[in-house]
C-alpha cells in the first residue's frame, strides 16, 4: 500500500492503465515515499489479479514472488553500496577484489546486463519491469547505456526511475520519460501517520527532517540529544573553536555537516527577516546570534559547508576537518 499522502497521486497512475509510458521518472526530495511509491507500482504491474484501485493482490503467484525478490520480470537496479547485503565472494576471486568498497555508481555493464531481460518476452505473458533508483547515481556511460533503450524501446518493458535530483540526470533521459513530481505531504498529515507508526517525531522533530515524514521516522533518537548539546554550544558566544572541535571529535563529520548546515540556513532565514525551517524550536536561540553575524558572512560560510560536504564522509583528519569548521563559523561573527 502506498502512503496516505501519496492518494492523489496513485489515481493518476492507476488512471494510466492500459496505456502507461515505457519509462516514469518519480522525482522529489529524500523521505517523502518515491522509492516506497515506485514498488507498489512495480508489484501492481505484475500482479494477475490486481484490485479496482489498481494495486496488487498480495496473495498471487506473483505478489509472492515480488515480495521474495525472486519476480522473474522485475529487475532492479541500484548502486552496490545500496545492496542490503554483500553477495559472497565467487570462487576464484581474489582476496583483494572482495574486500573492494562497494561503488556508490550504477555502473554500465549493470545497464549492459538488461540486455537479456528486455529482449526476451515475458515469463508470465505480462509487462516486464526495470526500476532505477537513485537514477542521479548512473555513470555517464551507464545512462548513455539506458538511453539506447529508452529511445527504442521494448514492447511491454516499463522503465521506473527514481530521483532525488533529477537536475543531475541527463537532458536526453530526462526528456523520455514521463515525470512525477511528489512534493512534501502537510505537517499536520504526516505528523498523524508518524503517531500511527508508533514514532516519538514531534513537529520539531519533523521540521528538523525538512517535513519529510520518512526522514523524521528514521532520526535515530540518542542522536537528538547529541545535536541539542552541540546546537547549545553553538548557541553560545564564549564556545570556542577548539571547544566545538573537542566536543565533535567522536562523532562522525557527515551528519555534523548536515546539522551545521540546517543550522547556518535558519541563520540565514533569520537574518533575511525570515523564519526558521528545520530548528523551529530554537528561534529564541537563533535570533541573538544573527545580529552579529552579517548575512554575507553567513552565505559564504554556507557555501563552504555545501564544499565540505562533498568529502565529509571520507575526510584525511576528521580531527582536522572539525578545526578548520569551527573556525570559519566562529569567523562569522
């Protein structure tokens, strides 16, 4: 079943049957529900036995294949590192190879790999299905690869591709596939649905996600209480650089990136006379910080933050790296 947000938008995909489009681009933010969207679609086409609604049974033959991974018309394809878990080393391989890390790109001989699947007919005289995700993570070689097949494509062969930034994805894949934008669902509507899931999110919680329910359920909850003493300390004029650093040298630079950023943006809501986005809960906090910290200052801090986060996961010297952060945030005011 999709997500209750997402009912306007599955009666125009059931509208569709009969004469779907041979590729559908779900584009969107992260936490919103289009990978989660994309699979029931996948599940309704298959299914032999779907509802008026348009979605799958369930309960075929094909249903029980689709939830077991082992559906002989679905393919999906992803990068590596996304696998839930590595397949084990073939005999023969090296030693070396098998400890590789696992690529965060959809690579082209994983395109190339189709090529069987989409020109041999279907197992179960229905459609044959190929979900993307994330469509952004396709080398140029891969999607140059897709785009053969999206130009010419095969009878009952339906391309799902989901995006989180579609801007990154070719112009030429783009412009063959037919998009669905899905925005954030109302506060009020996801907060019900995160209760319903049996989640501690409070509307803070979920500004803090950027109102993508998704994204709030999985906020790990010992993390809250780690991001209110930093935020804390940031909050305070006399924390030092050296004293941000030593309180972060556990913790791990990708997230403390991403709260910094989330952080730096209300500064800048703030003094753009604006509202706070993700920390609505410490306006009172942020107002005092903003009259001394001039609105130049904190967009090139910004800018260097979204340059710092293109290697936050893997820095030389995290140690380092948290030095040289503090710094430039503390040279603000």
């Amino acid at each position: 079943m999709y997500f209750p947000w997402q009912d306007e938008l599955w009666k125009r995909l059931a509208g569709l049957h009969g004469r779907w489009p041979h590729a559908l681009l779900f584009h969107g933010r992260p936490g919103i529900g289009k990978l989660h969207l994309a699979q029931v679609l996948a599940q309704s086409l298959l299914c032999e036995q779907r509802s008026q609604a348009g979605l799958a049974c369930g309960a075929c033959v094909a249903c029980a294949w689709f939830a077991s991974g082992n559906h002989p018309d679905f393919r999906l394809v992803q990068p590596e590192a996304l696998a839930p878990a590595q397949e084990e080393v073939e005999a023969g391989e090296g030693v070396e190879e098998s400890k590789k890390k696992p690529s965060k790109q959809i690579k082209i001989e994983q395109i190339r790999g189709l090529s069987d699947f989409l020109n041999v007919g279907s197992h179960r005289n229905g459609y044959r299905v190929v979900l993307i995700q994330p469509a952004e993570s396709m080398n140029p070689g891969a999607a140059n690869a897709l785009l053969k097949s999206l130009e010419e494509p095969s009878a009952g062969v339906i391309f799902l591709l989901v995006s989180h930034q579609p801007s990154r994805l070719a112009a030429t894949v783009r412009s063959r596939c037919h998009a669905l934008a899905l925005t954030l669902p109302p506060r009020q509507l996801s907060l019900r649905w995160l209760q319903e899931q049996g989640s501690k999110a409070t509307p803070a919680t979920l500004a803090f996600a950027g109102d993508a329910p998704l994204e709030a359920a999985a906020l790990p909850d010992d993390e809250a209480e780690t991001r209110r003493r930093l935020f804390d300390l940031l909050s305070q004029p006399t924390s030092s650089a050296l004293s941000l650093a030593d309180f972060c040298q556990r913790l791990q630079p990708d997230p403390v990136v991403n709260w910094m950023l989330k952080w730096t943006y209300d500064l800048i809501a703030l003094a753009s006379k604006g509202n706070a986005r993700y920390n609505i809960d410490l306006e009172k906090k942020l107002h005092p910080l903003v009259r001394s910290m001039p609105l130049l200052k904190l967009l090139r801090f910004y800018s260097a933050l979204l340059s710092l986060h293109a290697i936050a996961e893997h820095p030389l010297n995290a140690r380092l790296f948290f030095d040289d952060l503090f710094i430039a945030y503390k040279e603000i005011g």
